[in-house]
C-alpha cells in the first residue's frame, strides 16, 4: 500500500523467537513459571507507572514517549520511566539467556536531515559524515544539538529525532540473536515436516497461520497480545 514499515501479525508477532523457557514445551520447567512471573511482574509495574503519568500529565501514548526520548527530559517521572524501560530490558534478556549483552541506554539519532547551505565545522561535519551520532550523556546530545542550530544546520524551534535507546553496536548484536534463533527453529519445524506441502494445507484447512520459527504466546494467562509484546519488547 505505502513504501513505510507494515506490521503483520502472523509475519511479525506469530513468527517471533520468544524466549525457549517460554515455550509450551518448558511448561513443566520450573523455570517457566518464574520467568513469566519475573516478566509479568516488570511489564506491569512499568504499564502502571506509565499510565500513572500519562493521568497526571493529560497526555497520551505520542507525548509521553515524546519525552522519553528527548535529552532535556530530566525529570523524576521521567528518569524513573526510563529506569524501568532498562530494567524491562534485563529481565527479557536474562529470558534468553543472554545477561551478557549490555543494556545500558544513550541517546542516538537514526537519521539526521540538516540545511543544504550550513557550513559546519570539520571536526563536527566529520561526526556527521562517519554517522557518530549517539550520546551516553543527555547534555553531549544537547550541546550537538545546539551546535547544528548556531551554525544554521537545523533551523526554528525544530527538534532533532532522539531515540532514548541501545547503542547500534547493542541493537545489531541482539538482533543478529534473534535472527539466528528463529532460523534454528525454522530448521526445526522443517526438519519435523511441518513446512511440508501436506502440512501446510492442514494448517490451512485448520485454520492455522504460518510457522516460520513461530513460537507459542508467552502465557496462557489471558493477556492481549498487545500486553505479551510490550513484556517482551526490547528497547531496539
């Protein structure tokens, strides 16, 4: 329909490589009640927090995350918010298994569209060329920020799209995980014959969707789906 990122249940939620203590088969596992306890735990209290200030500040969802991510964002509710947003983070990575990827957050542009007419410093128009931009500390992020706007590189009141989020070097390495874990599962299920023709129009008949590397939800418990993706969303 549009050239823009579309998000497909069956292609995206169905498909995704939950945790393997999550699964139907670790049911018995003792393990399997404690991490969706642990995940339910964290994903509910930063649900309630949140909403909590979405009340108190009259905003809604786009605001809120507005200033999530915005460097000059400093206070309370919001430096807590963000807390959490981390300890979200470690509690679904110690899921996988993998505690030893950092989860540590800065602030980093995914793009950044300046004046075709700006004359920059070398030093800075350098940065920009070797796309360096991302900040561990909120007032680096601001003094570049100010930097773009004394020498004309962004202009009015416009804001630059800081993401509060990993660095790419994270993002990259938990991504390349969860690509690796859902190709070892399709080769699972392929090896099981449940990618085969017969199958497939079972499934079909069945009503059933598609497999690839699909994993079961993360609870039988009732939840949204909305509400296991926001237990289970890395801060990519």
């Amino acid at each position: 329909m549009k050239d823009d990122v579309n998000y497909s249940p069956t292609d995206c939620f169905e498909t995704f490589p939950f945790p393997t203590v999550l699964l139907d088969s670790a049911a018995n596992d003792p393990s399997h009640e404690a991490t969706c306890l642990s995940l339910g735990a964290i994903g509910e209290r930063y649900h309630q927090f949140r909403s909590e200030l979405m009340l108190r500040n009259n905003e809604g969802l786009t605001s809120t995350y507005n200033h999530f991510h915005d460097p000059a964002e400093t206070s309370n509710d919001l430096l807590e918010l963000r807390r959490l947003h981390g300890e979200m983070d470690q509690a679904v990575l110690a899921a996988y298994g993998w505690c030893d990827a950092p989860t540590a957050c800065g602030f980093g542009l995914d793009y950044l569209d300046t004046e075709d007419d700006a004359q920059l410093p070398d030093v800075l128009q350098e940065r920009i060329n070797n796309g360096e931009l991302f900040y561990w500390d909120a007032n680096e992020a601001l003094d570049f920020q100010g930097q773009l706007q004394a020498y004309g590189a962004i202009t009015g009141r416009r804001k630059l799209p800081w993401r509060y989020r990993w660095p790419d070097s994270v993002r990259d390495d938990v991504l390349a995980r969860l690509l690796a874990l859902n190709a070892e599962r399709y080769a699972q299920e392929v090896a099981m014959g449940l990618h085969s023709k017969g199958a497939k129009q079972a499934a079909k008949a069945g009503g059933g969707g598609k497999r690839r590397g699909r994993t079961p939800n993360v609870s039988q418990a009732g939840e949204t789906e909305a509400q296991q993706v926001e237990q289970i969303g890395l801060g990519l």
